[in-house]
C-alpha cells in the first residue's frame, strides 16, 4: 500500500489543523516577496459570476485544486476588488483557464483597459453551465463551482468553490504569466 491510499488527511481528522490563533507576522520585504512571486509560473484565469450581486469577473493567478472528492478549488481575491463584494453575493463563480492567445482577454479582465465589471463581457462567447455564472466558450477548461466558504486572509479573500459542472474546451497551448510577462504553454 502506497502513502496516497492511506489518505491520512481522512484517517487523522484534524491532525493538520492550524492551531495558531494570532495573525501571521512575516520578515520578509513587500517588494521582495512579490519580486520572488512573479517568477513562479502560473496558469491565467478569468473568474466570473453572476447573480443578485450582479454579473462581474476578474483576472486570477491565484487559484489551486484542494480536493477531488469533493470536487473543490480555490481562488484568491483582493477584498478592496470591486468583484469581491459581488461574488460574495453571488455565492457562485466559473474559473475559465485561458487558452495562450487571449492575453488581450486578460487584460481587460485584469482591468488594464478601464472598461468595468459587466461591460467586459462584450468581448467573447459566454455560455452557461450549472449556476449561472458566465463560462468562455474558448476556454481551455472551465469550472463552474457553488461558494462553500470563504476567508478572509490578511489582505485577501480566499474563496472555496464546490465544482458543479466542467467543460473541457478547446485543446492547445493555455496561457501562462511568469516574470510579469504573458507566455504560451
């Protein structure tokens, strides 16, 4: 039997649990530590949802599988981001992986082009799944997921989604930002 059989995450229920009850305190320089981030290589998201809170969606980095059974992933979102209020409200979001020639997507939705929350999705096909939230036909692969939690962490949200659907779209080289600089993978 191998160690990932065993799963001890299941076996030992708590045994990874944080104990610490004070907030993190960290020695490492602001610039230092974005510095180091931006050379880690990461897959480019757009993020979107719509609902009461209305429709809205951003550009993401910051986004991991944490469990296959359940089906969960997270995101990240800076709570001063107009989109944070939203998807809180919305309880719902689609993480849409983007394929390697959508950098311009990318940056509207990263809002370096000063069009706003529901007038983004002017640009590209938008479909839907399971919840409502928006999917991008052209996407490599998307995630429609229901909010299961969400914490908030130093200056970030961290947003837990149940995956409800998937959509395997077109296959081919996604998008990746490394170095502050968009390359195809």
């Amino acid at each position: 039997m191998s160690w990932i059989d065993q799963r001890p995450d299941d076996a030992m229920d708590g045994a990874f649990t944080a104990v610490a009850p004070q907030p993190a305190i960290s020695s490492v320089d602001v610039a230092t530590f974005r510095d180091a981030m931006s050379r880690l290589g990461a897959a480019v998201h757009v993020v979107t949802s719509a609902g009461p809170g209305g429709k809205t969606g951003f550009t993401a980095t910051a986004v991991c599988s944490v469990s296959d059974q359940p089906a969960t992933l997270l995101v990240c979102l800076n709570r001063r981001a107009k989109s944070a209020p939203l998807l809180a409200q919305n309880g719902v979001f689609c993480v849409n992986t983007l394929g390697a020639d959508e950098e311009k997507l990318a940056d509207l939705f990263a809002g370096r082009s000063g069009v706003h929350l529901e007038e983004r999705f002017a640009v590209g096909e938008w479909i839907t799944l399971k919840t409502g939230s928006p999917v991008l036909a052209s996407a490599v692969i998307a995630f429609d997921c229901r909010t299961i939690e969400i914490k908030a962490v130093a200056s970030h949200n961290v947003l837990f989604g149940a995956v409800e659907a998937v959509r395997l779209g077109p296959a081919g080289p996604a998008l990746v930002y490394h170095d502050r600089l968009y390359k195809k993978v």
